[in-house]
C-alpha cells in the first residue's frame, strides 16, 4: 500500500526549513562580503600576490575548508549529537560535566573546562560579529562613490545602537521576515556568482582540491599567513550546531546542502573569476560582480543580511549567557522571554547593553572590516577547534565508536583546525590578540563565579544546619514558635534550614501553618519531563504541615516557580496550601571577603564585583512582587 504524504506536514517542514535559513546561516551566509578580499587585502602584514594560480588555491582553500569544516563537521557528524534535542558547546558542557559528577572522570572535567573556554571565545565573537557584518556591508557604497568613505563608521554606528535598541522587542515579531529576506540573499549572491564566473570559466578548476594542496605546499611563505584570513568562510559554523535545537537536525541540514552551501559556493568561485578578468577587482570582488544597474540594491541587501546575521549571533550570545548561568558559571541574570509560543526567544539586559558598548568600541576603534578581520579570525577558529575536540569525546563515549576508527576523522580535520590557529596566532599583534583577552576575562569571570559559589555555599550549608533537625526542634512540644495561619515558602539551595526560616523563627517567635522549603534545582538538560518536575518529602512528621519540596528546571526553560507549585496535591503537602495568598520568603545574602583559604584574594574580590550584577530573584523565580519578604544575612567568603 503507498503512503500519501500529507501536504500540512510538507509546509510545515518547509517553513521550518526558512526559519532556520533566517536565522541559522546568517553569519556564514554573509561571509562572501569580506573573506576573499581580506586575503588579497595590500595592507595585511602578509600580503598574498595577485596571480592566476594564488587566485585558483586561494578559492580551492576556502571551497574546501568550508566541505571539511562545515559540511562534514558539523552537518554530518557533529548534529548527529545532542543533549536532549539540543545542540552546542553548552550542550557538550552539560553531556560532560554530567560524566564528570557520576563517574568523576578526569578527561571530562578538563574538557569541561575547555568548553567554559570556548563558550567565552562565543562570547567574545558576539561581539565581533555586528562590527564586522554592518561595517563590511556598509563600506559596499565606496564602489558606488568613494567620497562616502568618511561616513562610513557613523552609518554603521548608528545602525548598530538601532540593532540594539530593538532587542527588547524580541525577534519573534520581526523573525517570519528573517527568513524570505535570506532566501533572496542566497538566491541573488548565487546568480551574482554565476554571472561572475562567465567572465573566466577557467576558475571552475578551483573545485578540484589539488589546486589547494599547490598554493599551501608551494607557497607556503604566505599560504600559511592566508589561512588567517580564508578562516573568515566558516563564520557561524557553531550557529548551525547550536541552533539544531530550535529547528532540528534535519531542516539546517536541508537548508545548508540544497540552498546556502551552493550559493556560497557560486559567490566565491564568481569573485575569484572576476579577478582573474581583472585584478583591480580586489578592492570589493563581492559588491563589484553586480552590474552597475544593481550595485545599490545589492548593497541594502547585504546591510538587511548582515543584521539579520548580528540578530542571529546576539541572540546566540543572549543564549550561551542564560545557560552559563543556569549551570553555575554565571551569576543569576535578568531574562526576559519575548515569546510565549517560539522557544529560546529571550532578552538578557545586562547583556545587551554589554555587547552594545563593546561593538561601538570595536567599530570606532578598528573603523574597517578589513582590520577587524585578524580579530575575528581567531575567535572562529578556537571555537570551532574546541567544538570538534568535546565532539569527539562526546561520540566516542555516547557511541562507543573506537578510538582508531574516530581517528581517522578527527586527525585530518584537528590537523586543519591546527593549523588556522597557527595561522591566526601570527596576527596576534595585528588584532588576534582581541578575542583571547576577551575570551581570557569571560574565562576568568566564570570559573571565579563556580568556584565562589561552591564557596558560599558549604558556608551557607555550615551556618544553616540540618533540615531535618531544625524541624525537630520548631515541630517539638517544647520551645515551639507560634503557628499563625496561611502559607510560607522559604527557597533554599539544599536540604538545610533557610536562613530566611531560622531568622523568622529566632527572632519573630512564629511560623506558618503551611511551610514549604522549597529548592530549585537546574539540571544539566535543557528541559525536564513532567513527570520528573516535583518531589516532595514530609520530613518525618505529616502532622507538622513542613514539606519539602524540590523543583526541577531545565537549563533552558523558564523557571516559573509559583506554575510548578500549583501542580502540587495537598497529600504532597500536608494539607492544601494557598498559592494565591502565599508569602514567599528569600535570604540576601551579602558577600565579605575574609582571610578564608579557597580563593586567592583577587579572585575573591572579583566574585563579590560580579555579584552585583545578580538579577533579583523575585524576578528570576517568576514570583509576586508583592508577596515576598527579605531577610537579609552576611556571609565571608
């Protein structure tokens, strides 16, 4: 009997397929712009000469850089694996130190720990990306009138602080347009490439690899420093991994082989045979294989891609930020979702406006694509090389492939990884040097945080003391407080007394005739079946009216304290409890350094300044303003 396929299932992948054209391939998509004219770029320290056969290794390298690094790495091995449908350096951080808490493997602590490294490399591309994007896009009306070159930067910052601006509002509302407008910049760069390649078909040769092995094998005196540079096609190569969540496997690998591979690869192939009809086209090959007639609308074409391609690695960063925190590397952060129906749709503030002032700077300090390019180079490598090591520990104990076998592939693509770093570490001075301080500090700033956590709370743990004991004690005939009416929830860390609870009773003499502790637990999965959501335990004595409960979140799901109490039954709870005129109760804690061991004092104090920034919990719990209470407390670190 044969299947009839059903045409709603048909448009529904398809729309899935062009929601991840807007928002998946952005970043890579918008590489043509920049990446050739960067290698040929007359003021880089190491220039590579203009001739027939540079031009022909020089696409080669970059056609085939993109197979191995994008299309094999990623889509064809590295989506094949996810933590729970999601995907990512962040994901393989939770696969990691999931192996590393149960089975206290050292390999997956050290890896793990690389991972937090490269997650702060994403960090500081987030911020490269939108400089480099808009300015490249924008320097595109130089070929239109070259007496515009002054206004460049000041168009670029103002579209910028715009980009920005409008984060609040969410890209859910503005995302079914990401989207159509990908589709025509994919469709317009690969007709554009194919009319650029008529101009001298002799560049079609560069589709065979050997043209590459020549240029690297026999000029390797600048080869080598090209690789810096070529780096530039495989931006947003982790976007494809990282958003595998959001779209699923299959559509960005649909979206990737059928659609933007191949008109990346026209682009690229058009712009080298444009050079190798006329040299003088080094200056802008991409905008310059438009006809003159269609110059201006390819160049707000770009400028409509380059921000979607910024939206795409902000909205990225405002991701890997949410998650670092909800695993502990970060503190607790303002988030805002923008959508009640599209998931991952978030706003971090804090974030935001970071990224902001570090873009303007980016912009006004470097003022063109071409010097930021050596920035960006290094930043694209070290994540791609760290997501391809995680990866291949990952498989082999997800599927315990053999080591010999996984060698095979992981050697020759680690070997290209290598060596674009080695390539890139030569523009250290240049510019490379930009995204490892940046990485550095994100680096620092969140393991600083892990370890200061762990820190206040086995002295949190040591102030509070035993649940269970402290229960005995207010629940006895003897010394018992006061029990007034109505529901108190005290959250806490574990399963030790609040400090919130101990000073209610210790100074007011009262409690509650419903109290529930309740601890908030993040799992290292992004979300947490139903099931799986609520345990509660009576602590010994039903007739107390003390639960506690625990609830569990995923790392990236909202978490909405009072919807999950509201799922709890009164035999859960010793009694039905009064969620609509319930008093939520929380510590704050206030941070002293002391002469503790644990830290070193800089880091210590570095701990406590980041602190600050720490959402308020009220918030960060979805709980009413209006009925929680602070209690306030110190403790030394």
């Amino acid at each position: 009997m044969t299947s009839v396929r059903s045409p709603k299932k048909d448009v529904l992948r398809l729309a899935v397929v062009v929601g991840a054209l807007g928002v998946v391939f952005g970043d890579i998509g918008t590489s043509p712009i920049y990446t050739i004219q960067t290698v040929f770029n007359p003021e880089d320290p190491h220039p590579v000469p203009v001739s027939d056969p540079n031009v022909l290794g020089v696409v080669s390298l970059i056609l085939w850089s993109i197979t191995l690094i994008v299309t094999i790495t990623y889509v064809l091995l590295a989506l094949r694996i996810d933590h729970d449908g999601e995907g990512g350096i962040m994901a393989l951080i939770s696969l990691l130190r999931r192996w590393a808490g149960t089975q206290k493997t050292g390999a997956a602590v050290t890896l793990a720990a690389l991972g937090v490294f490269g997650a702060a490399l994403f960090l500081g591309d987030s911020m490269i990306t939108p400089a480099i994007s808009v300015l490249s896009a924008v320097e595109g009306f130089k070929t239109i009138d070259p007496g515009f070159e002054p206004w460049i930067v000041p168009v670029t910052a103002v579209i910028i602080a715009v980009l920005f601006s409008v984060q609040r509002q969410g890209t859910a509302r503005v995302g079914r347009l990401f989207g159509p407008v990908m589709i025509a910049w994919f469709t317009v760069i690969g007709a554009c490439g194919t009319w650029g390649i008529t101009k001298d078909a002799a560049i079609l040769k560069a589709i065979s690899p050997t043209y590459a092995i020549d240029f690297l094998a026999g000029n390797f005196e600048y080869a080598f420093f090209s690789l810096a540079a070529i780096v530039l096609a495989v931006t947003g190569a982790e976007a494809l991994y990282a958003d595998m969540g959001h779209f699923g496997r299959r559509p960005i690998s649909v979206g990737w082989l059928f659609l933007v591979f191949p008109a990346c690869a026209l682009s690229y192939l058009g712009q080298g045979a444009l050079i190798l009809s006329d040299s003088d086209n080094i200056s802008a090959p991409f905008f310059l294989l438009a006809p003159g007639w269609a110059r201006i609308p390819l160049i707000v074409l770009a400028c409509a891609a380059t921000i979607i391609a910024s939206q795409a690695v902000i909205t990225g960063a405002f991701s890997v930020a949410s998650q670092a925190a909800q695993l502990g590397y970060l503190p607790r952060l303002r988030i805002l979702h923008t959508s009640r129906s599209a998931h991952g749709q978030i706003y971090v503030p804090w974030v935001n406006w970071l990224l902001l002032v570090s873009v303007l700077t980016l912009v006004f300090a470097f003022r063109s694509s071409a010097a930021l390019a050596y920035a960006f180079g290094m930043a694209v490598t070290g994540t791609i090389t760290i997501t391809t090591i995680l990866f291949f520990y990952v498989a082999h104990r997800t599927w315990s492939t053999p080591v010999w076998l996984l060698a095979l592939a992981a050697v020759p693509l680690l070997a290209l990884d290598a060596l674009l770093i080695a390539a890139n570490l030569t523009k250290l001075v240049h510019g490379a040097w930009l995204p490892l301080a940046i990485a550095i500090s994100f680096f620092t700033i969140m393991t600083t945080w892990q370890r200061g956590r762990q820190l206040v709370t086995a002295r949190r743990e040591r102030l509070e003391g035993p649940l269970l004991e402290f229960v005995a004690e207010i629940g006895g005939d003897e010394g018992r407080p006061t029990v007034v009416p109505g529901t108190a929830i005290f959250l806490n860390r574990g399963a030790t007394a609040p400090l919130a609870l101990r000073a209610n009773v210790e100074r007011n003499h009262v409690r509650h005739e419903h109290v529930v502790i309740l601890t908030v637990d993040v799992q290292t999965v992004p979300r947490v079946a139903d099931a799986d959501r609520l345990q509660a335990d009576p602590l010994g004595r039903p007739e107390d009216g003390i639960t506690h409960v625990v609830v569990r979140f995923g790392y990236a799901e909202t978490l909405d304290v009072p919807a999950a109490l509201a799922r709890l039954t009164p035999q859960q709870t010793e009694g039905p409890i009064d969620l609509e005129d319930a008093t939520y109760f929380l510590s704050r804690i206030e941070l002293r350094a002391s002469t503790r061991p644990g830290m070193a004092k800089w880091r210590k104090r570095l701990f406590i300044a980041t602190s600050h920034v720490t959402a308020d919990a009220a918030d960060h719990f979805g709980l009413p303003r209006d009925r929680v209470v602070m209690l306030g407390s110190h403790v030394d670190v």
